[in-house]
C-alpha cells in the first residue's frame, strides 16, 4: 500500500472503532 492509502485504512479503523464505542 502508499502512504495514503494506509493513511485512509487507518483512518477508516478508527471510525469503526469509534461506532461500536
């Protein structure tokens, strides 16, 4: 992956995290 895609799946991590909280 580029840097700005691991940027985007760790983004999207920490929504979903973010959600089941």
């Amino acid at each position: 992956l580029t840097e700005l895609e691991q940027r985007v799946l760790d983004a999207e991590g920490r929504a979903d995290e973010a959600e089941d909280k």
